[in-house]
C-alpha cells in the first residue's frame, strides 16, 4: 500500500486514523475495496488532466482564431464579455467560449439601502406595503450571510423617480464589483431534429 505522507513499513498499511496495521490482520475485502477506490481515483485525476488540457488548447485555439479574423479579416468576434459562439461550416457542431463573472456589492450598498429606508419611512404612510416587501427580500440574506445581487439590481426596473431613490439607485450600480470569473467551453452536436445537444464534459452528465 502505498503513502505519499511517509514511508510505511514493510508489511504494514495505514488505516483513517494513522496507525498502523499489520497487512496480515487486513481483510481481503479491505483490500480489494482500497484497490478498487484507487484504481478509480488514478483513472480520474488522469480524466482531468485530460479535461484541464483540453480546455487550456481550447481556450488558446479559439483565441488564436480570433486574432486570425481581427488581423487578416478585420472582423471582430465575441459578444459581451468575450462570449463567442463558433460553427462548423455544415452547422452540425458548434463550440461556445463562455466568460460567467461573480459579482458583490461594497460598502457603498449601505449607503444606498439608507437611501432606500429614508423613501420606504416616507411612503409606507400613503401607500401600501408593497414596494417595502420588495425591498426587504432585495436585501434579506441568505445562510452564509450573502444578499442576491440579482434581487438587489432589480430595484433598478422600478419607474421611481423620487431624487433619493435615484440616488441609491446609483450607489447600487457603482457598488457592484467583479469577484472572480469563470471559463467554459462549450461543445454542441445536432441531432437528427435539427436541435443542438450538449457533448458532454462533465462525468456527472455523461
């Protein structure tokens, strides 16, 4: 058996809990489970080794072509944030370059949801509970602490014009950050429907 963390003895494994044992008192099911979730774990650090080459190629490939298209052909690919959509010239394949960004709110979305308050403290008098419900799930949290960026810049869609409200409105924007963004590749076949289907890539989807 073998340990990356030392060097075992001759005729002795590790067991969970760091000791060690005598391979003689092993059970030949034990041994056959621990060389079955080996062979597994080898197999699939191989499968993403292949899956990390594969899309660091992809991403490069793809980039390549599309400084080819800029510098010979003048014309530009990609849509927002670098999203690209490619076609085999049949139209039986086709691969997407996908840029998913996280996003969060600084301090200044405090200052925005005082805004907010100053306006609801207002309003509730005359009006009804609606618009304060809204808010109030725009800004809820969830169990790890972390408000909805979606429901938060949603309160942007709302036709108020009250100066305060603006103003908030625009801390809000200004207060988004990008977190971290993630890469995808994409790869899609046409079945006989005309519909595209994904290939998969993920050992969970396969």
């Amino acid at each position: 058996m073998k340990n990356n963390a030392l060097t075992l003895p001759d005729g002795y494994w590790q067991d969970a809990k760091g000791y060690l044992v005598p391979e003689s008192l092993i059970k030949p099911i034990d041994k056959a489970r621990d060389s079955l979730v080996r062979e597994i774990v080898t197999n699939a650090k191989g499968v993403n080794k292949a899956l990390s080459d594969f899309k660091a190629q992809s991403f490069g490939d793809i980039q390549a072509f599309v400084d080819l298209s800029i510098e010979e052909y003048d014309t530009r690919l990609g849509g927002k944030k670098g999203n690209l959509t490619l076609y085999s010239f049949d139209g039986r394949y086709k691969v997407q370059r996908a840029i998913q960004e996280r996003i969060a709110f600084d301090e200044r979305l405090q200052a925005a949801r005082s805004l907010i308050d100053e306006c609801l403290q207002e309003w509730t008098a005359g009006s009804g509970p609606e618009i304060k419900i809204i808010v109030e799930k725009a800004f809820a949290e969830d169990k790890e602490g972390n408000i909805s960026t979606g429901r938060v810049l949603g309160l942007r869609r709302y036709d108020i014009t009250d100066s305060r409200w603006l103003r908030a409105m625009e801390a809000i924007g200004e207060s988004v950050q990008v977190v971290n963004s993630t890469s995808y590749i994409r790869v899609y076949e046409r079945d006989s429907n005309g519909q595209y289907q994904p290939v998969s890539l993920d050992v969970a989807g396969v």
